[in-house]
C-alpha cells in the first residue's frame, strides 16, 4: 500500500485527493489540516440565515476539466450561478460598466467551501482538522530501502510514515516548512529558494450586513487602476440562497498596501473606515451604518506569479508534491483545481 500524506486541505488537495482515490487500488491518504474547516481561502461562514463566501468569491469557467468535474462528475445539487455582471471603478471613486469575461461565476447555496468537502465525500481520505504541521522529516525506515516522509505537529505528535508528501500551503508557508525539514539535498535548497520568490497580496476582508435591500445592477466592483483603498466589493444576495430576501450583505476586500498598513491596526477601526470608503464609493449614506459586521485578514491571499516548474519536478523525484494555486501561477480556484488534478494524476502515474 502506498502511504500519501498532504499538508493542508484546500481546493488543491482536494482535487488530487479525488484523483488518487479514483485512479490508485492501494493508496491511504492522510490529510492534515490546521483550521477547523476545508478549501482553504474558498472560505465559507454562515451567521444569521446568511451565507458568505469572505475569501475567494467563486469559480470560474475557465477550465474545460474543472467545468467538467463541477457540473457533470459531482453532485450538482446547490451549484449556483452569479448572473449580474461586474462593473469597475478608479481611484477617483467612478464607477463604469465593466466587461464580464467569466461566463459563469459558479458557487454553491451552501458556499464554495462544498467543493473541497464534496471532493473529500468522494474519497476514502482521512481528513483531520486543527492539526498544525511544523516541521517534515525525510528518513529511512527500517525494513524499506526507500526513504520515508514523517511529520510533527504543534502538540508534538508526529505522523507517517508517508511514502509520498504532498504540501498545499500558500508558498511562504511550504517554504517555511521545507526549512524546518531534516532533508539534506540540492533540489530541496533550490525549491526553497524558487517558492521564496513567489510575491503574494495581503487582503484585508471586511463583511458588512444591513437590514434592506440594496438595488444596484451588477454583482460587484473591481478596482482597475488598483489605487483606491478597495480593491474589490461584492453582493453576496447576487448568489442563490445565501442572503434572506430584503437583506443584503457585502464583501469589502482592500487592496493589498491598505491591507498591510493595517494589518495589525483595530479591526473596529478598520471595519468603520472601510465602511465609510463604501458607503462613498456606492452612493450610499446608510451603507456607513451596517447591521453586524464580520472581518478576516488574509496574510497569503493571493499569489501574484508562479514558481519555476524545474525545482518543483526535481522534488517529485523525492517523493514530494507541491500543490496550489502558486504552482499554477494564478490566483485563482479554477487554477488550484487544476493543479491539483493534474498533480493527483502524476502521482498515480509514479506509483
């Protein structure tokens, strides 16, 4: 049997967990997940009857397989699509139609987080959640003659043997991990060295809900000149079931050197300033005064480049697999899928 241990469930390891439980007849797959929750920054919460996507807002069309496996090999029950179009705006606050280049703007009625936990339903894979892996060690085990990964976690507790590794944190945090490893070698020092590189967004996310309706004609603004201290808005009652009708709900995402000046500041404070930058920017006296509010930083948003595919192959040859968006080089959850698919599919070919 072939022992596949994956750091972190996100939309990623989730695909490749699928792939390999439909492809391999004698692979156990271990998942190890710090949150409470799965598919990462396709993040979901649910307060008051309402529904909100607060990290990435949807998945998009543009991937032939990834529409495949979303509308013809999963259950489709609950798969929504946002229709409204998105409009931009400048730094100066004018708003402007926009031109939608998604042709479908795809979540669920219980949120993005289903993609990774219907993919996970799929599988045979052990998923356990708020478990934090702080450091991998490769070593041999006895009676094998391959080399064997194991890891520890923040109580100490240590997992494996694996005889395959998967990692799924955003880049800054796998190279954390591939710091702390006990794997002495020239392709782990140049992969290190390569995901270092990867630049990332810092988005502060304010969530904003208020007691009305609020009648605009798109479904969310983007910043195009990326100089306004929002980068993004988003009308979470635009998808099917996630706002009771007469209510709406925001989400704010602030640009990334907004996000990193505050990072650290009040969130109350972040929350009514941001509030206030809203309510200007739609026109809108009463958007100032929310219902109830809700908040999240998200220090690894968003990768802004990829990472060379030579160091990332040379490390597959050790029995490590790098999964996520940053390999793909697209911030995006279609690109994650993606990745993740086809890096199931080269495992299961290794074996």
């Amino acid at each position: 049997m072939t022992r596949i241990g994956i750091v972190g469930a996100g939309a990623a390891a989730a695909a490749a967990a699928f792939v390999l439980d439909d492809s391999t007849d004698d692979a156990s797959v271990t998942v190890l997940e710090k949150s409470r929750g799965v598919c990462g920054r396709a993040a979901t919460r649910r307060r008051n009857g309402v529904v909100y996507d607060y990290g990435a807002n949807y998945v998009t069309s543009d991937d032939d397989r990834v529409v495949e496996l979303l509308t013809e090999t999963l259950d489709t029950e609950g798969l929504v699509d946002v229709t409204e179009p998105i409009w931009t705006f400048d730094a100066a606050g004018n708003v402007s139609k926009g031109r939608d280049v998604d042709d479908h703007k795809w979540t669920y009625r219980r949120g993005l987080t289903q993609i990774a936990t219907r993919l996970f339903d799929r599988t045979a894979a052990t998923v356990h959640r708020e478990t934090r892996i702080e450091r991998v060690i490769r070593e041999s085990d006895s009676g094998t003659e391959n080399p064997q990964w194991r890891l520890t976690d923040a109580d100490g507790e240590t997992w494996g043997p694996f005889d395959v590794l998967c990692l799924n944190p955003p880049a800054p945090q796998t190279a954390e991990l591939l710091r702390s490893a006990q794997w002495e070698s020239d392709s782990r020092d140049a992969l290190v060295e390569a995901i270092d590189d990867v630049p990332y967004r810092t988005i502060w996310t304010a969530i904003y809900h208020y007691p009305f309706e609020l009648e605009k004609p798109y479904y969310a603004l983007v910043n195009t000149d990326k100089d306004h201290e929002i980068g993004w808005i988003a009308r979470e009652e635009c998808k099917p079931g996630h706002v009771p009708d007469g209510e709406s709900l925001l989400i704010v995402q602030a640009n990334h050197d907004w996000s990193v000046a505050h990072a650290d500041d009040d969130p109350e404070s972040n929350l009514a300033t941001l509030a206030e930058l809203t309510a200007a920017l739609l026109d809108a006296d009463r958007l100032a005064d929310p219902g109830w509010t809700d908040h999240h930083g998200w220090r690894y948003a968003l990768p802004e480049d990829g990472v060379p595919e030579v160091p990332v192959r040379s490390a597959e040859d050790a029995n490590l697999y790098c999964l996520g968006d940053w390999i793909a080089g697209e911030g995006r959850l279609h690109a994650a899928l993606r990745n993740g698919l086809d890096v199931g599919e080269r495992i299961a070919h290794d074996r």
